[in-house]
C-alpha cells in the first residue's frame, strides 16, 4: 500500500471517510444488495414505499433497525426514498421545511424584532432550542433581529418560553429609553 504524499497516514482522508461508511474502499460491491447501504434492496424499498406517507426516515430507519436491519440509517432511507424516485414525503414535508417554517413565523409574529422591534433584518429563533427536545413548529420560533439573536446565544438573554419574550421585551426597551434618555 502507498501512503498519502503530504502526511504519515497510509490512506487519503477520502478513502478513511468511505471506509469509516461503508467498511470497505471500493466504490461498489455487488453482493447481491446495494454496496453503500447493506440492505437487501425488494425489503427496503417496499417498506420505503409503505410507510413513506406515514413516517419521516428517521421513524423508518428507527424501525428497521428494530426489526433486525442494523445496517439501516437516515442516510440510506433518504437515499433509496430518492432513487425510487421519492423526493419529497407524502406527509408533512412542507411543514418540515425551514424556509416555509421561518416565513409562517414572519406571518404570525410580524417582520420586526419582537424584543426591540428593529425592523431590517429579521432571524426565526427557536425558543426552546431543537437540541432541547424543542419544536420545530411556529409556537416555538420568535422573530427576532440578529443583535437580540446573537444576545440570546450568548446567554444574555434567557428564555424558557414565548411567556418569557414579554418580560425581556420589557427589560430591553426599558433599557434602551434610559440609553436614550441620557444624551
């Protein structure tokens, strides 16, 4: 074997990535199932095309793995769910999509920071964070512009609930009067 000419590694950070994937360095295999996935193809691909108006991939991956698949992974369902032609979920998916998500938030809340109404730029912010166990739903988001946003991040600013924008809101524009008021 030669070893990568810029470092001591005997592969290519390429080839350790497919490696650390697929568990081999070839491109493809034919065994007989497909080389990236490892699973039988007529199995998964009916019961892709079954659920896919029932369940996101993530609840067919789940689940395959339940029933003995363990090779099955997000990444592969969403793989074969696009070569059957499948781009899109049947159920949910325009909900699902951040875009639409940020502009139905915009919609509700209004297009201006809901703690110091600046008015420019706005971001959606997830009030409880997706890391959290938060939703990605409207009731979950708050318009905000990027300097609360970035206040937020930090810490700055806490929120447990859209209960608590009220009181920050409050805080802010206090806050800003006395600035305003000082010169």
């Amino acid at each position: 074997m030669t070893r990568h000419k810029t470092t001591s590694e005997r592969y290519c950070p390429m080839h350790k990535e497919r490696f650390k994937r697929h568990g081999y360095f070839e491109l493809k295999k034919e065994r007989g199932e497909h080389g990236l996935e490892k699973l039988p193809h007529k199995f998964v691909d009916d019961y892709i095309l079954e659920n896919l108006d029932k369940m996101i991939d993530k609840e067919i991956s789940d689940r395959l793995v339940q029933l003995g698949y363990g090779g099955a992974t997000t990444w592969n369902i969403r793989y074969r769910r696009r070569k059957l032609g499948n781009r899109k979920y049947s159920y949910g998916e325009i909900k699902k999509h951040k875009a639409w998500i940020r502009t139905q938030a915009i919609n509700r809340y209004g297009n201006r920071c809901e703690l110091c109404a600046y008015d420019r730029c706005v971001d959606a912010h997830h009030v409880i964070p997706k890391r959290e166990g938060g939703p990605h739903e409207i009731d979950n988001l708050m318009v905000i512009c990027p300097n609360c946003h970035a206040l937020i991040t930090r810490q700055k600013i806490i929120l447990k609930s859209r209960a608590d924008v009220v009181v920050a809101r409050k805080s802010i524009v206090s806050h800003l009067k006395s600035l305003y008021s000082k010169s």
